[in-house]
C-alpha cells in the first residue's frame, strides 16, 4: 500500500470515525467488532487502498474506553494469496481515530 493510499485510508476512517458506529452486531463484542467493520468498509469502498484485491476479512482488538493516543493493530486478510496487512490506528476525540502506520 502506498503512502498516499494509506492517507486517503486515515482520511475517510477518520470521516466513519466521526460519523459514529452503528447499531446492531447480534451478540458480537461491539467495540472491536464495529472497529473491524469501519475498517473493513473503507476498504471495500475503495480497493485501491489495497492494490485492488479484496478484503477477506478484518481483525480489530475490542477496545472499550480508548483515551486519546491509545492504539491498536487491525489484522487485515486479503484476497486468499496476498499477505495480511496490519493497520495501526491511534485513537483521537471522541470514537475517531488516525491510521498512523500500514504495513504489509
């Protein structure tokens, strides 16, 4: 993923940040699991982020109360033969955060 890639990420997660998280999620740990899905939809929504391949399946920690600065590692598995990708994120006000690091 390229730099510009990983900032147009942090822009439009930072956007779904600030939007809020939805209702819903069927019994599931709703923090993490809602993080995974923030993340997860932006990069459906824009596969270029990823070098065109699909998103599999993404992993984030269930963070409940995060202060300002805590991060946290999403595990991100693309299409069945590209390696996972990890996404550092650091959380800001609110229930925003920045993707401060991809790597592959």
């Amino acid at each position: 993923m390229t730099r510009i890639g990983a900032l147009l990420a942090l822009a439009v997660v930072v956007a779904l940040g600030a939007c809020g998280g939805g209702e819903g999620g069927g019994g599931r740990d709703s923090t993490g699991n809602e993080l995974s899905r923030r993340v997860r939809a932006v990069l459906t929504q824009d596969p270029t982020l990823v070098d065109g391949l699909e998103v599999e399946d993404v992993t984030c920690p269930n963070v409940t109360e995060p202060a300002v600065g805590d991060r946290a590692t999403c595990i991100v598995h693309l299409d069945g033969l590209a390696p996972r990708v990890e996404v550092d994120i650091e959380f800001t006000e609110g229930v925003a955060f920045d993707v401060v690091a991809v790597m592959p």
